[in-house]
C-alpha cells in the first residue's frame, strides 16, 4: 500500500501538469482501459484529474482537512486495487469512483462515531464554488448549515451543486433512483431554507 502512496506522492509534479489539461470523455475512457490493464501511469493521470473532486466531495462532509486527506488517499488506493473491475465499464469511471467514495467515506464515519464524537467544526473560506445553490442565503451561511443535514441529503447537496453532478450519476453513486435523489434534494433543501430563517 505505501508503495502505491509513494508511487504516486512522486508523481505528483507531473499530475500537477496533466492535471492543468483539460481531458474529453473520450481521454478519460482511454485512460481508464490503460489503468484497468495495469498502466500505472495512467492511473496517475486519472488520480490527478479527480483527486480535486473527490477531496472536495469528502471535506465537505468531515470538515477536517487531513482527516479528508486521509480518506481521499485510502479511496484512491481501494480504486487503483480494484481498477480491473473497470473492464468494460470505462465509460462509469466517474460514478464508480465516487461510489467508492461514498463507501469508504460512510465506513469511516461509522467508525468515528463508535470511538468518538465527530465534533462539528467552523469551516474555512471556501473558494471557486461549482454552482450557484438555489437559495438568495450567502454561500458560507448555507455550508454553515449543512451539518445539521442528515448525511444522505448532506452527500446529495454537495454532488449536485459543489461538483455539478446529474440526479442520474449521484443516484449510481448513492445506490438510489433518480427519484428518491430528487426528494432527498428537495427535503435538503428545504430545511437549509428553514435555517437560514432562523438566523
């Protein structure tokens, strides 16, 4: 395992470049087969293209930048293991990744929570926000209040307007129809609203 982490810690000035570049659907489903087929390299590029994404996805849940870096490292190790099973499926990489994502990151919750209190954290100044969210609130005072969200609409909230996903993948994500994503938007959204009139 450490040597992946090393393997990929060095690589990181040229991820740095790749990841500068913007990749069509298309590079992307070429470098998923090159990985699938044991193309470190490729996996590389793939880690630099998403590594932003998937950080983001899981900061925003833990409010805690290195417990987020710790999660984010360990998610890219169980997907570079188990990148084979991309075979055929190159076209999904993004939803498996964040499925992974997902996975891992309710595991880790549900093991925090047996050992201790996850203590709810002031949350930095975020910058360069994906979406505008549907809400007249300032940006911050609507972070501020998600973590009063039960954690399924929380995952929703941040997939749809931190990273600009579609019902259609945060569903593949979360192992729910395209439907029960919009409920679960709209209940989100809702009692972010009734907070936000509270203050």
């Amino acid at each position: 395992m450490s040597v992946i982490c090393n393997k990929v810690r060095e690589g990181k000035t040229a991820q740095a470049t790749a990841a500068a570049k913007a990749y069509s659907q298309f590079e992307i489903t070429a470098l998923v087969e090159e990985a699938a087929g044991g193309n470190f390299s490729a996996f590389g590029d793939l880690y630099s293209i998403y590594l932003d994404k998937i950080y983001r996805y899981i900061f925003y849940q833990v409010h805690d930048k290195m417990t987020a870096e710790d999660i984010t490292e360990e998610v890219f190790i169980k997907a570079w293991k188990a990148i084979g099973s991309c075979k055929g499926k190159e076209k999904t990489f993004s939803s498996w990744l964040y499925r992974i994502a997902h996975n891992h990151l309710i595991n880790t919750l549900r093991s925090m929570q047996k050992f201790t209190s996850i203590e709810k954290v002031d949350l930095v100044d975020f910058t360069d926000p994906r979406q505008k969210i549907e809400t007249d609130a300032d940006y911050q005072e609507l972070i501020g209040k998600m973590p009063c969200l039960p954690q399924n609409q929380k995952q929703v909230i941040i997939l749809k307007f931190i990273e600009g996903l579609y019902n259609r993948e945060i569903g593949k994500i979360m192992g729910k129809s395209e439907g029960a994503i919009r409920v679960l938007q709209m209940r989100a959204l809702a009692t972010l609203r009734q907070k936000l009139g509270e203050i």
